[in-house]
C-alpha cells in the first residue's frame, strides 16, 4: 500500500477518524471485552464512531470479524481497523504477573509467555499488546507494581526486552506475531505515595539514570508504539508533555512510531488543570505528537475547526495519519485486514497442552522461597498435611491483567496437593478459624495459603498497609498453639510486611502463578522441582521505610552498626535494611560462594576484564543459582549508588558440584548517565562485587586508567 497516495485521497473526518481509539461496544451492542477504566458516553455520532482507526480489546476471531466486515462495508477508502488490548502476562492460557516472572531472574520465561501470549491472542484478531509495562516502580503501595519487572533498571531492561522479542519477533506482520505498545512513558512507576495516577516529582538525574532505561530498552527491541502516562512530570501531564513525547521520545530515544494516550488521558489533562477544555487538550496533544486519542473524543470533536482556524497545521495532522497507516501497513493490514484471527487456530491453539505445560515449567521459576527454617520444605513423603486460610480452596491465582484467562481452568492448593499425592487430611478455606480443632491434633504440618484478595492489586489498587489482615495470620497463632511446622504459602501481587507472618517455619513467596500456579507450587513444596526465583523488589519491614530499594546512595552521615553515632542515617524505631533485600531467595541445595577472582586489578579505555567466582553446591540437591555482579564507582562527580546491578547469571549446580561463574566486565558497566542523559565516563576505582543477592556479596577492586602509563585515578 502506498500511504501518501492513500492520505491524499483521505478528507480531513477521515484523518481524524484514524487518531481515534475506542471500545468495541461502541461498534457492537455485545462484547466480551473488559475495559479498564471509566465508561462514559463519548457523544459521538454513527458516523464518528465508524470512522475510528482502531478498537480497544476485541472478545475473539468471530467478533474481530464480524466487526471488521461491518466496518468495511461502510468504509469508503476500505482502511482496515487495528485492534488493540492488553495482553499483559497471557491471553487464555496465563503466566506468571510479571513481577513475578522477573523473580525467575531468566529472560526466557519472558520470552516465551510473550510467544505463546502472541500466538493465543492474534488467533483472537488481536494485532497490538499494551505490554510491556516498563515502569520501573520501588513503591508497593502502587497496586501496579504486580505489571512491572521490579526495582532494578538494568534487569528490568532485560525482561522488557525479552518480552518485545516474543511478541514481535522479527516481523509483526508474520501469523503468530502482535506488535507491542510499551508503556507508561514514562515514570509512572514513581506516584507520590505510592497512589495511583498522582503526581511524579522526580529530578532530571532520576528519570535518565533509574526510570527511562526500561521504555528506552524496548524501544531499542523495536516495539512500535509508545504509551504515555496519566502522571505529570514537571508540572505537565506526561500525554502532552513535550520534554517527554519530542525531545526525549522523538529526538534522544529516535522513535518513529506510533505515539497513543492512555484511557481517557488526553481529556484528563483538563482535570490537571492545564487545559480550560477539550479543544485546548487536542491542541496539546496535536503538539505534543500524540497519534491516537484512546477512550476520549478531543481530537474528533474539535481538530476539523482548529485546522479551519489556522490553530494546528493540516501537516501534523497528516504526519500523525502517516504513521498510523504506516504501521497498519506494516502489520499487513491493507492485505488481510481480519489479520490471523482464525477460529479453528482459537480452537486448537489456546489453552493447547504445550501451552499449558509451559506455563507450568514458568511458574515453577517464578516463585520465592523466603524462609526454610530445619528445612521443613520440601515436604517429607509421610507428612500428614493441613491447607488452611483464603487460598487453600481458591483457584483464583491468575492475577489481574488477565481478562481472557477464566480461573475455571486453575485448581486450588489443596487439589494439587492432593493429586501429587500429598496425605491432606484438613482442608479449610473458610475465613473463621474452627471451633472444632480436634482434627488438627494429629497434622504435622499445617500450610497456610494467605495473601491479598486479588482484587486488591492492578491499577488504581493503591494500599497504604502491607500487612495480611489478622484473621488469615490467626491461622499462623493457632497452628503455633498446637505446636505444629507452619509452612506459609503466600498469594500475593507487591512486597508486603510480613512480620505478622514471622512465626511460620517456611515461607514460600507466590505470587499469581497464572492458569498453573497451584500445580507449580505443589512440584515445589514437594521438592519434585527445587526453587530457585530470587526477589526483584526489596520487602520492607515496615511501610514508613517505602520507598526501600537496595541501589540507594549514601548519605553525607551513613549508618554504621560499629560506631556509636546517633548523628546518622537510621530510624530510632526500626532497622533500615529491607527485610528481605533484592536479589534474595532461597534453595532446596545449599551453595557456597569462595574464591572470587579478578582477570586484573587495572582496565584501559576500549578493555574488558572477567570477574570470576567459584560455588559449590554442598547438598545432594541440584538446583539452580542465580548469581549476581554489582558494581560501585568508588568516588565520581556525582553521588552513585551503593551498588548496581550489572549481570546475573542462572547456573545448574549438580549435588556437591563446584562451578566457576565469569562476568565480563567492560568500560560500559563502569559509566553512568547524567541529569542531560548523557553517558559519562570517569576514571578510578570501582568495587566489583558477586553475590548471591544485594546484601551478601564478595568484593574486589579495580582500577579504571586511561592508559597503563598514567595514573589518573582522581581526575576527570
Ligand atoms: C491502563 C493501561 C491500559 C489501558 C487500556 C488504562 O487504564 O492504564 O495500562 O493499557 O487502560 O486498557
């Protein structure tokens, strides 16, 4: 298809009509389709509503068609509708929420329920996922923390990445194959207080340094559109933020793709107050290079006269309209405008054995062993078990973000516990405790399956209290009471306080699993498959210490346990430390960290050198260990964190087993980026160290030199 020659025929109506997103409802009286925000009629005429260039979320195969049929008959230039939805961690068959995936510290968990998402949701009619989310985000306040790939930029980058690639692969026009929408640019992850939708205060510093590597990343991986947020930065609403959309999107990151509000974002930005009206908010948005208005109608009801005015030149408009029929052209549209919707593909493809067992070997990566104390897990074949609390009954593991997924297809804990053969003699998943406790007498162990209502996570699921409601910990008291190995199961989307939970002798970290997470979990308490997830966002021990994340600075006044200063950083009623730091989590093996070894003490400009560490596994269990490089720059122009994450590694360490991990260290992991996004370079000594999580690592030095001659340790 040739697009200037088909923009040139196109009148204006029909040019606005392609910056237009709306909901199939608007088409069709009936849809399956669950929107995520607040409806309200958006006056549009018949006319309107079939001259919009794409549709929020579509039900299935029959419905894409149905609707792209009906749609094309009264089209005069017969341009095909783009279907877009939010395909976050699976489309019938469900993942893992993707905190969760990132917890398995292994891209292929990404890469792959990105693919299969792909394939399930294009049978469906489905050319465009709202995913990734690449807010990094360090406040588990935000209920959106359970969409994002946790605190760190640098593995953050890597998941994003992963997830591009599997929706895209190399051709988004190719069967199989959606494009992605990265979103929210950008910082949304950073709401004051940790409320949705509030206001980002973050320094330029910030934003280069820790929030705009994850959209940059999939930008970088060639994700075709870009998503912006609800949030201001800097005082303007991030959707006509020009800083935001032109100068770091257009100009530094080069993206030439297509740019779409958030649900309603473009008439929100009356409600921030930085435009009296709609017909302001479109002139904006026109501004700032927003190509498509989702869920709100500024463009429609005021572009035409604001072109008849002068106020918007007809050739941004026609640059939007461009790109927009560009990539429609790209997804091969103008072609086969019902894309790969295929009601015998829906048929055989979704939810298909190989998808669902994949979606088991994911899960089982996913979740965290926090506490194993006398190695009460796994489970001892002769065990006589209890499942008890919310979650012993519940099916409801797929996380929010999942509109397709039906929680049907799941089984509790206590069925998985049962079919592997578990001895569950007490199941109770009813809210009070029993007054009849005579069975539990003679349990020996009692798993607590607890967490947050599911409900209680995803957007505008803002909490201020982290712990479990104290009926689920009574459980916890009164297994204790009857002096029993509590193992505590927990079902949860964002870092909790988990102190109330303090007594339980094990504590397995959940999450959403998705369609197989009560299988996986079974496979690990029976120890059939080891743990082996580690934390991607830091636990608190208590809410006042949010935001806690472990690559913070140092303070003029740093806290040091060895030294009696009460002139430090420290809080007078609680530690400082997280209480589970990132990069934790336990295993069924026990691995031992020795001999942490540097290539050289020096590195030259254009030079890499290895890091290299030996652990042996001193169990009889093989497992996997991930192991992971941080770095500090000793001393530089500007503050730098204690430590940043620059490599990981996933090793399999067979029982009794000694292996030799190697990071490659190159002068692009000594850099860092300024407040004007640029990558600077200093000279000096910088801390290598390899551990396994934030808080336990070995620590070598190394010096950064220009040259093997000159010593220029201290300068710039
Ligand atoms: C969310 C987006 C989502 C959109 C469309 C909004 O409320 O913030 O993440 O893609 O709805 O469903």
């Amino acid at each position: 298809m040739d697009v200037k020659k088909l923009l040139k025929k196109m009148n204006l109506e029909e040019k606005i009509g392609q910056m237009l997103q709306i909901a199939p409802h608007n088409f069709i009286s009936k849809s399956d389709t669950k929107i995520h925000g607040f409806e309200y009629d958006l006056g549009l005429t018949n006319k309107q509503v079939f001259s919009a260039g794409s549709v929020l979320g579509i039900g299935n195969a029959k419905e894409q068609q149905e609707l792209q049929r009906k749609y094309l008959n009264d089209s005069r230039l017969k341009i095909p509708l783009l279907f877009m939805a939010d395909i976050v961690h699976g489309y019938e068959t469900i993942f893992p929420i993707p905190l969760a995936l990132s917890c398995s510290w292994n891209t292929d968990t990404a890469f792959h329920s990105a693919r299969i998402s792909a394939v399930e949701a294009s049978t469906a009619g489905i050319q465009v996922t709202f995913s990734p989310m690449a807010d990094l985000s360090r406040e588990p306040r935000w209920g959106r923390v359970m969409e994002g790939y946790g605190e760190d930029p640098y593995l953050l980058s890597m998941f994003v990445r992963a997830m591009v690639k599997g929706y895209q692969q190399d051709d988004i026009s190719a069967k199989g194959n959606i494009a992605s929408c990265v979103k929210h640019f950008a910082g949304y992850g950073a709401p004051i207080a940790g409320l949705d939708y509030n206001t980002v205060d973050m320094s330029r510093l910030s934003f280069y340094q820790t929030y705009l590597g994850g959209y940059e990343a999939a930008i970088d991986e060639g994700s075709k559109m870009v998503m912006a947020s609800f949030n201001t930065f800097d005082g303007i609403p991030a959707t006509v933020n020009q800083f935001l959309m032109i100068d770091v999107l257009r100009n530094q990151l080069n993206f030439n793709g297509v740019t779409i509000t958030d649900y309603d974002g473009l008439n929100q930005v009356i409600a921030h107050r930085v435009a009296h009206d709609q017909r302001e908010a479109a002139i904006q948005g026109v501004e700032a290079k927003i190509d498509i208005e989702m869920a709100s109608s500024c463009y429609m009801k005021n572009i035409e006269k604001l072109i008849e005015t002068s106020i918007i030149n007809e050739n941004d408009i026609n640059a939007a309209v461009g790109r927009i029929l560009s990539f429609k052209n790209e997804l091969g549209l103008f072609d086969n405008p019902y894309g790969h919707a295929n009601i015998d593909d829906e048929k055989r493809l979704i939810k298909s054995k190989e998808h669902l067992a994949k979606a088991k070997e994911i899960a089982q990566e996913c979740a965290v062993l926090l506490k194993n104390e006398s190695n009460i897990l796994p489970l001892s074949n002769n065990s006589k078990v209890a499942v008890v609390g919310p979650y012993a009954t519940s099916k409801s593991t797929n996380g929010v973000w999942s509109w397709k997924g039906s929680i049907n297809d799941n089984i509790s804990l206590s069925e998985a516990l049962i079919n592997q053969g578990v001895d569950v003699v007490y199941i109770n998943g009813e809210n009070p405790l029993p007054t009849d406790i005579d069975m539990l007498r003679e349990i020996d162990i009692v798993i607590c399956a607890l967490g947050e209502d599911i409900e209680k996570t995803g957007e505008a699921k803002s909490i201020v209290n982290l712990e479990l409601p104290l009926f689920q910990v009574e459980w916890i008291k009164l297994a204790k009471i009857l002096k029993k190995k509590v193992v505590t199961v927990l079902y949860n989307g964002r870092p909790l306080v988990l102190n109330n939970i303090d007594q339980s002798d094990a504590i397995l970290e959940a999450w959403y699993l998705g369609s197989k997470s009560n299988e996986a979990l079974t496979d690990l308490l029976i120890g059939k498959i080891n743990p082996s997830g580690k934390l991607t966002m830091s636990f608190p021990r208590h809410e006042g210490q949010i935001p806690i994340y472990y690559n913070h600075l140092t303070t003029g006044r740093p806290f040091n346990k060895d030294v009696h200063n009460i002139y430090t950083s420290f809080y007078l009623d609680c530690e400082r430390t997280p209480k589970y730091p990132f990069g934790y989590g336990l295993s069924y093996s026990k691995f031992e960290y020795e001999n942490m070894i540097m290539s050289d003490k020096e590195i030259y400009l254009d030079e890499s050198i290895t890091a290299s560490i030996t652990i042996t596994n001193k169990s009889n269990v093989a497992g996997y260990e991930i192991v992971q490089l941080y770095i500090q720059d000793e001393v530089s122009k500007i503050a730098r964190p204690e430590k940043e994450l620059k490599g990981f590694k996933k090793i399999l360490i067979q029982p009794y087993e000694t292996k030799t991990v190697k990071f490659n260290i190159c002068i692009k992991d000594l850099s860092y980026i300024n407040s004007l996004g640029e990558t600077k370079y200093e000279y000096g000594r910088f801390i290598i160290m390899i551990g396994s999580n934030s808080n336990n690592v070995q620590k070598k030095y190394i010096f950064f030199k220009e040259n093997n001659n000159e010593d220029k340790k201290y300068t710039w």
